[in-house]
C-alpha cells in the first residue's frame, strides 16, 4: 500500500484506467447513455487542469503568500527553492492546458468563433465567451507576469535586489488579478454548461 501511494505516476495512472473504465462502461449502453466522444473526452480533462490551475491559484493566494512572513528566514528557502517552483511549473502548465482544452471544446462543439466574438446564438454562448476571455487573461497574466516576476524572485533567473524588489509587487498585483476574475470566470463556465 505505501508504494503504491508514494507514488503519484502509479496513483494518477490508476485513476486514468478508472476514469476511462467508467466513460466506457456508462457509454452508449442504454437510451440517455453518455456519449464517449473528442468532446466529452475534452470537457473532463478541462476540468481537471481547471482544477489543477485554479486549486493553486487559491493554494498561493490563501496559503503560501500569507504564510510567507511568518515563516523563520531559516525556513524559507525550503519553500522558495523547492516547493514554490514546482507549484509554479504546475500552475503555469495547468492554465495552459485549461485554456487549450476549453477552446478546442468550443471548436469542436462548433461555437468557438461565436463565444469569442460575444457573438452568440444563445445567452450561453455569450456568458462562456466572457469566461473564455476572462481566463485567457488570467492564462496571459500567469505566462507573462507572474511567472516572468517569480523567476526573478525565486532567483532562477539573475536578478538585482532593485529588480526582485519590483518584481514582487508586479507578481502579488497580477496574482490577486488572476483570483478577482476567478470567480466570474467560473460563474460564467458553470452557468453557461447548465443551460
């Protein structure tokens, strides 16, 4: 059991074959079974880089940057050289895989132009446009901003005092962005997919 669970590849993977087990098992057995398509099969992995991206948006933003300053200096690079920069290479790549599964889902489902242009046929179309917009704008604010900043930061990238200095008011303001338009990009994901 704790090899098993010591390993999160094994776990992930485990939890993949479920998954896939399940949309095959529910899929096109009986009248009103779930369709195992490119769209459904986009629309979970959306949701689960969603939830990776958006999970440590609020991880950071609830957690580490306020725990920070009570943390002893002697502990501190503990969080800074190891755990932080890979919290960041998760975050950064799990907006990015949110945001190109959303729009291959909006594409493949044939409403992708609509709900980009706010050009919608439906109420729905409109509302997921403004959350596809709205994440791209947190996804640019992660890639260009705030990880960009955080390099110089955490000293991965060179960096004077004067320009780590300014880097971390540019991260924190970009971050409290990105959980600002959080909670009606998801207002607008969710909504949209009830209708």
């Amino acid at each position: 059991m704790a090899k098993f669970f010591g390993n999160l590849h094994l776990v992930l993977l485990t939890g993949l074959v479920l998954a896939l087990g399940m949309m095959f098992k529910f899929a096109g057995i009986s009248e009103g079974s779930l369709p195992v398509n490119a769209s459904s099969v986009l629309s979970w992995l959306h949701l689960f880089f969603g939830i990776v991206w958006i999970g440590l948006l609020y991880y950071l933003n609830f957690v580490q940057v306020p725990t920070m300053p009570a943390i002893p200096a002697e502990l501190k690079g503990g969080v800074t050289g190891y755990i932080a920069p890979k919290v960041l290479f998760f975050f950064r790549y799990g907006a990015l895989l949110t945001v190109i599964t959303g729009l291959a889902i909006a594409f493949v489902k044939g409403y992708g132009h609509r709900a980009m242009t706010l050009n919608g046929v439906t109420a729905n179309e409109n509302l997921i446009g403004i959350g596809m917009w709205l994440a791209l704008i947190m996804a640019f604010n992660v890639w260009f901003i705030i990880w960009p900043a955080q390099q110089k930061i955490l000293g991965l990238v060179e960096a004077s005092a004067e320009e780590k200095a300014a880097a971390a008011p540019r991260a924190l303001y970009a971050s409290r962005t990105n959980v600002l338009l959080s909670l009606p990009m998801l207002y607008a994901m969710v909504s949209a997919n009830l209708g």
